[in-house]
C-alpha cells in the first residue's frame, strides 16, 4: 500500500472540506445528514444483540439503504460495561459506496461521553483524503472496494484485504472456513465476521476491554425509514 503523508495546506477546492472536517463533531453531524438524506428509497435493517459472558450489554444497529448504484451504510451501537467502573460506549460508523467503490467513510466513538476517534474519509482526485482526530491527514492511493463497515452487509467472498475506518488502512482478512472470515487488527487483536447465506449472523470483536459477540436478530425491510 503506497500512502503519502502530507502536511501541506490543503489547495482552494478542498479548503472547505478541510475546515468542516477540523471542526470538532461536525463531521459526525456531515455523515449523518448525508446517510438520512438517502432514506427515500428501500431500506434493510438488521439489530444485533451485544454479549459478553453470556449477557446482553448493549445493541447494534445495522442498515444498509440503496439507489441506484450507490450503497449507504451505517452501523450504529451502544454498549454499557460494568467494569471496575461503569464504561458506556457509543460508536457510529458510515460509509458510502459508488459503482462498488468508496466514496465516503466516518467513523465517530464516544466513551462515557469523550470523543476518542473522529476518522474520516473521502475520495478525491488524488484517491482517497483520509483525517483522524488529531488533525492529521494523509492520501490513500489505491482503490477500496471493501471496508470493515461493508462486512456487515456484504461478504468479502473474493477480498483479501479490507479497509480499517478505525487504523486508516488496508488490513488483511483470511477465510477461515465457510461463512467465516478472521480479521487482523494494526494492534494484534482480531475479529471474526461469520456469514449464512451471505448474510452476517454474528461478529466476535475484540476491544481493549474485554471480547464481544454481536448476534443478529431477523432482517427488517422498510421503503422509507
């Protein structure tokens, strides 16, 4: 993967892209807006239940919305851990998807009400413009056709690498068996996405914290959310 880091001001057309993303949440309320405005057309919903140790500790919500040729995607989940201390955490992650490629990508993360990642990314003339939370940016070159928002909805059947919205970076994902897919993480830890006729049924996760399991409910259909 060639990735160029640049610190450079940013050129005319993209001076306002560059200061709505530097500004704190904004980003998060951009992609939000962004992923309503598609509710016009047919909607899929899929809730999972979030356990750990055998209990449910909180919810994920994914849904995946169509037009023509372009995909959104969001998955959003709320999740309460009692440690030594009560850790509440709340992530939402988005994605856009044109003619099969990457067009847009966010992902915001909240812990007990502290932002912690404010990632994004978006396709330009160059490939792809990626930003964290520090304000640091840096070019992705090369095409991206799956990311770790696209598992929840799509089967990486022939992908070998999958873009992280968490590590800003093509990361590898090896079949494990059949439905089943491993992912490993920048940092060590690795997640599992596990498929049933194409549909993800459940996802082990695991956090600086503790492991998780995500099991789906049945799909829900709507043509307006």
């Amino acid at each position: 993967m060639r990735q160029i880091l640049k610190s450079r001001k940013w050129n005319a057309g993209n001076r306002m892209k560059g200061s709505i993303a530097r500004r704190p949440g904004l980003r998060f309320f951009i992609s939000l807006i962004t992923f309503m405005a598609a509710l016009t057309a047919a909607a899929q919903q899929t809730e999972f239940n979030v356990i750990r140790n055998g209990k449910v500790i909180g919810t994920a919500t994914a849904t995946e919305v169509s037009t023509g040729t372009t995909n959104y995607y969001k998955v959003e989940t709320h999740v309460t851990l009692q440690l030594l201390y009560k850790v509440s955490i709340d992530v939402l992650l988005t994605s856009t998807y044109q003619d099969g490629l990457l067009k847009e990508a966010h992902l915001y993360k909240k812990v007990n009400g502290s932002v912690k990642t404010d990632n994004h990314l978006q396709r330009n003339t160059e490939g792809y413009l990626v930003e964290n939370i520090r304000q640091e940016s840096s070019i992705v070159t090369e095409v991206i056709n799956s990311s770790i928002c696209s598992l929840y909805f799509r089967e990486p059947v022939n992908g070998s690498t999958v873009f992280s919205e968490a590590f800003l970076r093509q990361i590898p994902v090896q079949k494990v068996s059949a439905g089943s897919y491993l992912i490993t993480l920048p940092d060590g830890k690795q997640d599992i996405f596990t498929y049933r006729n194409g549909r993800c049924t459940q996802v082990k996760i695991e956090t600086s914290f503790c492991t998780i399991v995500l099991i789906a409910q049945p799909v829900k259909n709507f043509s307006r959310l």
